[in-house]
C-alpha cells in the first residue's frame, strides 16, 4: 500500500514538474511567439485604410495620406436601408474587405449626428484614419491613382514607384472572440506593420497650388510649369482639365481628356517659342549678329508659297535687326534666318535642346515630341520650321527645358521629378546627370538679352512692369487643327529674375488665342506669386 502511495506521488511530481518546466518555457523561452499567436487568435483585419507609402513634396509635406478619413465598421446582419441612407448622406464609401461579418465605409466627413445614430442604432465602431487622396487632389496627374481592386498603382508616380508603396502595410484590426466577432472595449485600431516607404518629389506644395488655382481660375484647358532654374527641379506642373481619383468611372466617356498630363502627353506646334531654337542655330553658326539687318514686307514666299508675318500687318515691319525681330516675333525675319541657317542644322540643335527625347526620366508616361525629317525642311517646308510650324510638335515641359537651358547659360541641367526614395525607413536620394553644354555662354547670354526685349517692348510688353523684377520670355502662337477645325494655341515661356534667374514659367493654353492675349497674364499671376 505503501509502495503504491510512493509510486502515485512520485508520479505526481513527475508532472508537476513537466508543467512547471513548460510554463517556465513558454513565459520565458518562447513567450514572444505565443504572444503572437494569441494575438492572431484575437485579432481580425478589417481593411480600409491607406495602405500605401507617402508620396511627399520637396519639403516632406505629404501630397498623400494627408487627408482626415473615417472609418466605419458594422455588422452585416444589422446593415439596414437606413443605415445605407446614413453612410450614403456623409459622402461614405464602402472599401475593400474580405471580412465575413462586417462591412468598413469610409468617409472624409464626419458628422457628429450621424456617428451618434450609427453607435445607438447599429452598434457601429468608428475610427480616425487618413485618405489616401483629397477632394481638391494637388497635382493629381503626376501622383495618377490606384487601382481600387487590387490596390496598385495605375498611373503616374502611383505606377511607376508601385513596388516602392507597395511596400507599407497599414491595416485596421479589431479585438474579437472566437466566432470572429469584434469585442466592444477592446478598440479598434489602424497599425502599420512596415518600415516607412514612400517618394520624395521635386515638387513645392504651396507653388503647386497656387500654379493650379490659376489655371483653374482661367478656365482654360493647359498647363502652368514651374522650374527651379538652379537645378531643374520641377517645382510645380498643373494641367488642366482634372478629375477625380476616386470616380475615374465618371470620365471614361469624357471628350474633355481630364486623364491626359498636358504638360507632359499632349504634344503641340510650338509657333514662336521655336525661335530660341532657330536664333541660337544661327548665332552658334554665326550667320547673324543682333544687329544684322533684314527687310519684312508682309510674308515671306518660297516656291510660290506665301508665309504670313503675323505680327508686321500688311506693309510687314520694313528694315528691321535680328534684335527687334525676335523682341517683335517677325516671321519674315526668321524664314529669311533659317534659310541661311539651314535646316539640318536647326534640326540637330531643336535635338539638342531636348525636343523629340525623353525629358523626364523619372517617369514613364511622357510623348517625347516630333521632329521632322530632313525631306520635310526643304522648300517651303524650312519657313514652317523657322516659325515653329508643320510637322514640328513639341509637349510644354520640353517648352520648359529649353528656356531652362537659356536661363542656366547654355547647359542642360537635366530636369527631375523625383528627388529621392524611402524604402524601410532609409531614403536614398536620385543622382542627377551632369550639366551638358549645349550652347556657348555667348549665345545663351545673347538670347537672354533678347528675351528680355521681347518682354520690355515686344510681344509680351503687356507683362505688368511693377512686379518688382525683371523677366525674360518669349510668346508664341501655333495654328493648328483641333477636331477638324483650325485654332491658335498659346504660349508663353520665360524666367526671372532674368539676369540672375530663379524660377523657370512655361505657360501653355490650348485654342487659348495669341500666347500674348492668353498665356502671358496667366505667367504675370504665377511671377508676381514667386517674386
């Protein structure tokens, strides 16, 4: 009796002993991965949150994920008409989610009513998130938007860096039983389960604003770009019409094409602005001085075919220099210039400076501009291309970047819409190319000076002259045909302050008129907010 008393309780210290041993295990050895796994037992993933990485401006203000959001998390079973109603009257959204039991709507606005009918009645669990976009989205066609089904990136820098924001994992969880039901008390939570990733664009928030608060206010449909003119970073680039990225549906029919980046993937014949071109061809070549005279009667004809000068009325400008012809935007001047000058050699300075290349490498959606061939500058073909006609397209930042080469005195800085990377919490910066000289310091600073004629007593003398600073640009009006009918679109491109340049301003209007009477007060608004 005794032995089996002795052999129960030895038994019984045996186990005691294993159980003190896998406690002390568990506690001490393994306690993280039980904590883990606890918690997974008691946790469920609702998603509706941005689960994106930040894209930021230059100044790491968030152009994402900036935006107050709510989330709104009800049972299925209790989801009625009226709740439908509520969830429909402050703007709610029903989100992804592959829960079973609930449904999550997200809204960006809140009303205290209504949160307190949804608690009452429905037992809805309410948090404070961020929306990815905001309903007056900042340079929204650079950004693009996400696909909602799967939730990558469909265009834009969205596309483009995907794998990058793709990468943060931010998740609304709840506390909940066994049957997967969230547990009142416990809470609600968003949590990121990643490093930061996100992008670093050149762009300025506050310049980005105010560039797309003038286009919109115009009504016109284009762009307004801005250009650090000491590095080529691109400040600012609004197009207008936009949309919406979170009712794409609504514009898929649309003929206004709210979708295409004018500054970047409608192409247009540049008219004038193409002058800088053809001037720094023939200076560089050396076949014309500012003061080498020439004669404009009105039109300029090349086998048979009679060329317009826009701007010298009938009797044209008479004797007229280089000088006054580029401030006055004569084309009989400039015909007579590329004659001289000769069209290959246009050509190979138009590629030079840019045009019918790729100009911003950060991005993947951008038309690269069209170059004629050499067949389409002879005859009558080389007065088109001296006067930025015919088959010559160019897209407004390539406009950009060649006034950005005269600003910077002949060297292309390379432009950038992206300044750097955050992939696990570590930022790596983009390597800029090298300045490469495109034209001499001579030529740059000469074109410089007639551009700031062209401002004082040219085309564009209708640029206020209080704004404190001087400016150098160029105005230009392309003829071209739209939908089967002929329009004029209008330019305006220049920088300032001129002879110590800061800021870069390509102004571009489609079917705006003369780039005198159209672009040029959109720039005076957009260099009286820099200056």
């Amino acid at each position: 009796m005794k032995k089996r008393l002795l052999f129960l309780m030895m038994g019984f210290g045996l186990l005691l002993i294993a159980l003190v041993v896998r406690l002390t295990y568990i506690q001490i050895i393994d306690s993280e991965e039980f904590a883990s796994v606890t918690a997974r037992q008691q946790r469920i993933t609702l998603e509706g949150a941005d689960s994106r990485g930040t894209i930021y401006d230059r100044n790491m203000a968030p152009l994402t994920g900036a935006v107050d959001d709510y989330i709104y998390i009800i049972e299925k079973g209790k989801m009625d008409a009226t709740a439908a109603k509520i969830f429909q009257n402050i703007g709610a959204e029903r989100a992804r989610n592959n829960s079973l039991r609930y449904y999550v709507y997200r809204s960006s606005l809140f009303s205290s009513d209504a949160a307190y009918v949804l608690k009452r009645d429905y037992d809805v669990f309410m948090i404070k998130s961020a929306r990815r976009y905001g309903n007056d989205q900042l340079a929204v066609h650079l950004i693009g938007y996400i696909n909602e089904k799967d939730g990558n990136g469909s265009c834009g820098i969205e596309k483009d860096f995907n794998d990058i924001l793709s990468r943060k994992n931010k998740v609304v969880y709840a506390s909940a039983d066994g049957k997967r039901m969230i547990i009142p008390g416990l809470g609600i939570n968003c949590t990121v389960d990643s490093l930061d990733c996100g992008v670093v664009t050149t762009l300025d928030a506050k310049i980005q604003k105010k560039a797309e608060d003038i286009l919109n206010a115009s009504g016109y449909s284009g762009s307004i770009i801005v250009l650090d003119s000491k590095t080529g970073d691109v400040l600012a680039s609004a197009s207008s019409p936009s949309f919406n990225p979170y009712n794409i549906e609504e514009y898929l029919d649309s003929a206004n094409q709210e979708f295409v980046n004018k500054a970047t993937q409608s192409q247009y014949p540049p008219g004038s602005i193409f002058k800088i071109i053809v001037a720094a061809a023939a200076l560089e070549k050396g076949v014309v001085t500012p003061d080498t005279l020439f004669t404009c009667k009105g039109y300029e004809e090349i086998n048979g075919i009679k060329i317009k000068c826009s701007t010298g009325g009938e009797d044209g400008h008479g004797t007229i220099t280089f000088r006054q012809a580029f401030a006055k935007s004569c084309n009989s001047t400039f015909i007579q210039i590329g004659m001289l000058t000769g069209g290959e050699e246009i050509l190979k300075m138009a590629k030079d400076f840019g045009i019918g290349q790729k100009t911003l490498p950060d991005i993947s959606e951008e038309k690269f501009g069209i170059l004629p061939g050499i067949d389409d500058v002879q005859g009558a073909g080389i007065g088109n291309l001296s006067i930025g006609q015919g088959r010559l397209l160019v897209t407004p930042i390539q406009a950009a970047k060649v006034t950005s080469i005269i600003a910077s005195g002949g060297l292309d800085l390379g432009l950038g819409l992206v300044k750097g990377t955050i992939v696990d919490g570590v930022r790596t910066d983009v390597e800029k190319s090298k300045p490469k000289r495109v034209i001499s310091e001579e030529t740059a600073e000469t074109i410089k000076n007639l551009m700031v004629d062209t401002v004082d007593f040219g085309t564009a003398n209708n640029l206020s002259k209080d704004l404190g600073v001087s400016i150098a640009g160029k105005t230009g009006s392309a003829e071209a045909s739209y939908y089967g009918e002929m329009v004029v679109h209008g330019w305006f491109t220049g920088f300032l302050p001129a002879y110590d340049p800061q800021y870069v301003i390509t102004v571009f209007v489609e079917s705006g008129g003369s780039g005198r009477s159209s672009a040029v007060p959109l720039f005076e608004q957009m260099a009286k907010y820099l200056s």
